[in-house]
C-alpha cells in the first residue's frame, strides 16, 4: 500500500531490511507487539491506518488510507459502528479479567489515538503498574482521573510521569509529573470511530 520496495521502506522508517523480512517470513519470533506498534506508526505517517490486532492475528479491520475512511457505503450507520464496537468489547471484557475501555477525549496522543477513537486494556495494579512504563496506557489516577497517557517514571517512589506525545497538542498540562495511580493498563484494542 505504501509503494515502497522493502528496502526503500527501511530506509525511510528506519527499521533493518532483515527486520522486515524476520516479519514478513516469521523467522525467530515473527512480528511482536512491539514491532507491530512501531510498524502502526511507520504506516501512519504514509496515510495507512491498519489496528494492531490485523497485524498480529488477521482478525478485525485492514489496513486502510484516509480517502477510504471517507468512503463509507451509505448503508453503515453509526448505529452499526456502535454497535460492532459494543460487540468487540464485550468480547475483549470476556477475555481480559481486568479489561478497562475509555474514549479519547482530547488531542494529546495523537496521530496515535485522535478523538473519538475508543481504546481499551489490561489493567496492572500496585507494584505491577512499572511493567507498563514507556506504553500508551489508560491510567486511573488516585483522583479518579481516566487519561490516556504514555507512562513514564518518576522521582517519588510509587509514583508515575503522565505524558502526552503530541508535540502540538492543546492539553493544558502535557506533562504530569509525581502522579499516585490506582492502575495503568497498556493500550491493546483501538478502535477509529468513523462516523
């Protein structure tokens, strides 16, 4: 979709060739959540929108360009959307015994996440929570506060730094620091609201 030969793909998103093709042949471990996610960013910024969960299992939506966002059959409805997000989540809930959803309210992860976009995850508690540093992930703060945040480390023993990614985002504060967390959970499932 990109048009770009596997060499000229690494070169521009600078990921090895080798890397490439270990994906694309599933040598050693194949493609892992965390190469999937830098391969999600790296077609991002070419207008391809494909979900994490297409890359590493084929189930759900493909990978699409901006124009055939737009280009929905008049027959979908945001009943439909709606309901097919209700019915992904339900099964995510049965699945994930700590499962937590939000809706991205603001502007602060984008390209990653943009408004609209409904995301959930696995949510770790206490001591757990510094497995998911350096992650996207939905955090409830001791407040009661649910953002969606990259989690960083912080000075303060069992506290966290809260940060946005987007360097032009209109969040008032885009960095937190010293923050007390009920649960952090990595984003896992995202959904791009359409309609």
């Amino acid at each position: 979709m990109t048009g770009l030969s596997r060499r000229e793909f690494a070169k521009r998103y600078g990921v090895a060739p080798g890397t490439l093709q270990h994906w694309e042949d599933v040598h050693g471990n194949g493609l892992t959540e965390k190469g999937a996610r830098r391969l999600i960013n790296a077609l991002q910024s070419s207008g391809i929108y494909c979900s994490i969960e297409w890359l590493m299992q084929g189930t759900g939506r493909g990978p699409s360009t901006d124009s055939e966002l737009h280009a929905i059959p008049a027959a979908y409805s945001a009943a439909t959307e709606n309901n097919n997000i209700i019915a992904e989540l339900n099964l995510f809930y049965q699945h994930y015994k700590e499962a937590i959803d939000c809706t991205i309210i603001d502007d602060g992860m984008s390209p990653q996440f943009k408004i609209n976009d409904r995301v959930a995850g696995n949510r770790h508690y206490g001591a757990a929570i510094a497995h998911c540093l350096y992650q996207e992930c939905i955090v409830m703060t001791i407040e009661g506060d649910l953002l969606v945040r990259e989690l960083r480390r912080s000075e303060l023993p069992n506290h966290y730094t809260l940060a946005c990614v987007n360097s032009r985002t209109s969040v008032a504060k885009p960095i937190i620091y010293d923050v007390e967390l009920v649960s952090a959970a990595p984003v896992i499932w995202i959904r791009r609201v359409i309609l």
